[in-house]
C-alpha cells in the first residue's frame, strides 16, 4: 500500500482538495494522511479545521505555524516555524507522495520540506499568475519542487513547462473548484438563510478582500474605497468572507466588523465552509473584491465579479469578470455594469476556461499510475523549449 500526504492550510484549499482527498480515502490500494496546518488551527480565522473532522476525516498531523502578527516579518516566521515543522513530520511519517494545492506561505514551507526529504510532490494549480501577491513566485517556487503537475488550463501547462518542466509530467486537468460546483448538493435558498441567519430576500454580493502582498501599505486606502461603494449603494446587502493571515489580513477583518457592526444590510463570516460559501454563491448576485475564487468559481455560477486590483492579475478569465481599480468610483461604475440586464444576458451561457471533466478521478489516477510503476526519478533534467 502506499501512503499519499495532503497537506491543506485554509478553508479555500481544503475546499478544492476534498474531491481528491476522498478518492484517495476510497481507494483501497492508497492511504491517506491529512496534515493541518495554517488557518485551519486559527479561531480567530474560523478554526476551520470542524470541517475536516465533520467531513468524518482522520487527521493525521496538526502543524501549528501562524503567529498572532499583522506583519511580513510574522509572515515570514510563521514561513520558517512551518518547515521546522514539517521537516520533522516527513521524517516521522515519509509519505510516498506529498499533494499539495496553491502558492501560499505555509504550502512552501512544506514544498521545501518534503523536497529536503527526496518525498515526490504532486502540485496543482502551478502555471497561474497572481502579480499583485507574493503567491506569484511561492507558486513557481512549488512548481520547481514538484514533480508530477496538474493544472487548470492549457496557458498555465506551457508556463510550467517554460519553466524546465517535462511535459510528461504535465497534466491539463482543470479544476477541482468547478468540479464541486457541478457534483456538490448546495443548500436551497431557504436552509442557507437559516443556516447564515440574514434575509436574503434582497439581492445581495458576496465579498472578500484579501490583503494585496505586493502592495504592501495599501491595504486600508483600498477597504475604505471598497466600503465607500458600498454606502452608496442601497438596493444590496452585503455577505463578507473575511481575509487570510496574510501581513495585513487581521487589520483588514477588523475593519470588517467595524464597518458591519451598525448596518443591517452587512453581514460578514470568519469562514463559510465549502458547502455554505459555495451555496451563497449560487444565489448572490455577484461576487465582489479580490479572491481567486472570483475567477475559478463564480462563472460557473453565470454571475458577474466585481475583481478589485492587482490581485489576481495575469489569470486567465471568463468573461463574465468585470476588473477594476480600487477606487470607489471605478467599483461603482464597475457594479452598475454587472447589474445591467444586457450584462447579465451575455454571460448566462458562460463557461469557465477552468472547467474540466472528471478532475479529481484523473488527478488520483495518475498519481497512482507514477507510484504503482516505481519509476519516479527525482533527479531531474531541465526540460528545454525548443
């Protein structure tokens, strides 16, 4: 039998990965450990790790490595507790295949772990561009890591090849997000308002804003723009999703609760959970600010986003997003537009560039194909464009 890591530090990644996770859980000739870490042992990020062990998931590890700072410094410390740490639960446990998913701190920290310890990663999503974030070349630095590469799309497979990558370990599956879209039963409207505890019988957006990590400083100017839009808008209410423990993330959420606190038209979560977060999608009438899920998800709702700033730049697009600068006259004209009916016409048969066919299925075969064979050689070539 052999043994396959997934290692996921946020709701967002547990989200996306949990197709994978349980088709390793249900293959027999495959064992899974599940290893925590980052926001998911945070109570002040929604402690989010209820849902792995609602979900009726073993964890195998908890790695603790957020540190209660606001700032790149805490950041960057919370980057090196997480590969001490991880390099002493590779050496307990050495899995045959490590899964990781995204860019972020904690996931690097692992990637150069797991690498340390000749333990065989299997990385999705490398390929995209995020120019606004620091995400940007933790990503690439993953994907240098890896060994076996899924992505979304056919753009992102030729960036990860262009960066020496054979294309024999490159694999265009498309993503897990959409695949939950289209497999998972979301809440009807009615058990959602329950669930969430405010009316939705008003249109409304669901938000997030993330800290800009290669904007450092202007994070506060931006949110305050945001919220000015929002006061000159009425006829909408307002779901937030907090931010992340990115430098400037608690900042951000306490500007949040300030700004939501006397408004009955705001409300805002530390964390939704996959299913509640992808079923008040369903029903918003746009999604609104700077998240990834904006751009992977929400045009398979058929909605509108509103992408605020440099984020997300450089990924590719559906046209059914709508970018802008942070500034409130340029969100406003921006949710005008998405609210518009000849906007709306245009994108109710849009598909997301994304979207692929049986990803999570093809993701474990292939994974258990490279380890069945024991052929993996870590050892690798530059693979050279020609």
């Amino acid at each position: 039998m052999k043994t396959i890591c997934v290692v996921t530090g946020t709701r967002a990644e547990y989200g996306l990965l949990k197709p994978v996770i349980e088709k390793i859980n249900d293959d027999s000739d495959l064992e899974l450990r599940l290893a925590v870490t980052g926001m998911h042992l945070c109570s002040e990020f929604g402690y989010t790790i209820k849902e792995i062990h609602d979900d009726g998931f073993k964890v195998d590890e908890k790695i603790e490595c957020v540190l209660s700072s606001d700032t790149i410094v805490g950041m960057t410390k919370s980057t090196a507790m997480a590969m001490f740490s991880f390099s002493e639960y590779f050496n307990r446990r050495n899995p045959d295949m490590l899964i990781l998913l995204g860019d972020r701190y904690e996931i690097f920290a692992c990637a150069v772990a797991a690498a340390m310890a000749k333990i065989p990663i299997a990385h999705l999503y490398g390929g995209d561009t995020t120019e606004g974030a620091v995400d940007e070349f933790m990503r690439h630095s993953i994907t240098k890591m890896s060994y076996l590469h899924f992505v979304s799309n056919e753009q992102s497979k030729k960036r990860v090849q262009q960066l020496g990558e054979n294309p024999k370990r490159v694999f265009n599956v498309g993503a897990t997000g959409i695949e939950n879209i289209l497999k998972m039963k979301l809440l009807s409207k009615e058990q959602l308002e329950e669930s969430l505890d405010f009316k939705l019988n008003i249109p409304y957006a669901l938000v997030t804003f993330h800290p800009v990590t290669m904007e450092y400083g202007n994070e506060e100017k931006q949110l305050k723009e945001l919220f000015n839009a929002m006061e000159k808008l009425s006829n909408i209410n307002f779901i937030f999703t907090k931010a992340n423990s990115d430098a400037k993330g608690r900042i951000i959420n306490k500007m949040v609760d300030e700004f939501v606190k006397d408004k009955s038209n705001c409300i805002a979560f530390n964390s939704l959970g996959t299913l509640k977060y992808l079923s008040a999608m369903k029903y918003a009438k746009m999604v609104i600010g700077n998240s990834s899920s904006g751009i992977y998800e929400a045009p398979s709702f058929h909605i509108p986003t509103i992408n605020i700033g440099n984020r997300q730049k450089g990924r590719l697009q559906a046209k059914s997003i709508i970018n802008c600068n942070p500034k409130s006259v340029d969100i406003i004209e921006a949710i005008n537009k998405a609210s518009q009916q000849k906007f709306i016409n245009s994108i109710k048969d849009v598909k997301s560039p994304l979207e692929g066919e049986n990803t999570s299925e093809n993701i474990v075969k292939i994974i258990k194909q490279a380890l069945m064979e024991g052929n993996i050689n870590l050892e690798k070539e530059f693979y050279d464009m020609r």
